[in-house]
C-alpha cells in the first residue's frame, strides 16, 4: 500500500466515523446485524440514507449468496435464518420477495424484489444470513466493490483481515490513478466521489 494512501486514509477515517454516526449510508449498502460474528446477522440494507430490514417472504440461499458477495465475503455455504432470527429490526422493512439467482453482485440493483418500502411483512419477518467465516483479505489489498463490471465501484481496503471503506474527502484523479495502477489497471477514465471507472 502506497504512503499516500495509508496518509489519507489516516486523515478521513475521522469524517468517516461522523457521517456514520449520522446515518449516512450509500443506497443499497447491506450490513449484518446481531449476529456473534461479522459473518452473521439481521440483514439490514440502506434506503434514502436510513437503515432498515429486508422481510423473509420467498427468500433463498441463492439470496444469502448475494448478500455475503456484496460483503466482501465467501459465498459458498451461505445460508439464511427467517422469523427475525437474530432479533426484529425497528427501522422501516425496506425490500420484500427478493429473488436472486446467486451470481449477482448487488441486491438492490440486479435482484428482482417490490418496490422499496412496499410490503406485507412485519418485522417478526426479519430475513438473517450466515456467510462463510473466510475472509480471502490480505491486510493492505484493495478491491472495488458494488461496481455493474469489473473495473468500477466503490474503494475498499483489508485492515486487520476485515474489508473496509475508504472516504473520498480530498481525493482527487491523482490518488485514483494510483488505486488503478494498485489494481492492475492502465489508466483512469474518470472519478466521481468515490467511483472509479477504469478500463
């Protein structure tokens, strides 16, 4: 990992911090909740900048596979729990009757599902997942993630074996390109907050 990017992410991990705290999150980022590990929990997935569940009805290991993918985490074994498994989420029931083949790489965008907010569960239908406990993270690797190819998405980084967001504050095509270079990539077509496209 390059001097200037562990300097950066030293510098905006802070801001990081506060823009979670105030609820800021990217629309169709998923975390797991509750759960005894990082590798379990209630599903909860972003939705207008706000937290809520995802509802049991017709779900599969086939979604369980997705969730753990967008995660950054093993698919293979994936498997859920229904009926508010690992306890009943208090926000809004954001999805119902997601359906995924399990080579998808985002739940929101490639899953076909209701439309946000529209169902007919409550939260004693609270969707869980279990993902694989193997990581595959090499501390200081980077990947992108939740990008519709390979080559575009959303910075991660491996700290301590677990996968991490880095912030974009202060970021310009400079540090970009050299995430690109990192990556194996030529050249940068264009960054946009957060986004890399590259070819």
């Amino acid at each position: 990992m390059s001097v200037l990017l562990r300097i950066l992410i030293a510098v905006t991990f802070s801001s990081c911090v506060i823009k979670q705290a105030l609820g800021d999150c990217d629309l169709g980022a998923l975390q797991l909740v509750n759960g005894s590990s990082i590798f379990e929990g209630r599903v909860e997935i972003c939705y207008n900048n706000t937290w809520g569940t995802i509802c049991d009805d017709n779900w599969s290991d086939a979604n369980a596979q997705v969730v753990c993918r967008q995660l950054g985490f093993s698919t293979i074994g994936a498997y859920y729990h229904s009926n508010a498994y690992y306890g009943q989420g208090n926000g809004s029931i954001i999805l119902d009757n997601v359906h995924c083949d399990g080579t998808e790489a985002s739940l929101i965008q490639q899953c076909s599902h209701s439309n946000p907010l529209s169902h007919n569960c409550g939260h004693h239908e609270d969707i869980g997942v279990v993902c694989p406990s193997t990581h595959n993270c090499t501390h200081g690797s980077i990947r992108l993630v939740d990008g519709s190819y390979i080559g575009v998405g959303r910075l991660e980084i491996c700290i301590d074996n677990e996968w991490g967001t880095v912030c974009d504050n202060g970021w310009t095509n400079l540090n970009a390109q050299v995430v690109c270079k990192q990556l194996g990539q030529n050249r940068l077509t264009r960054y946009q907050g957060g986004i890399f496209f590259v070819n």
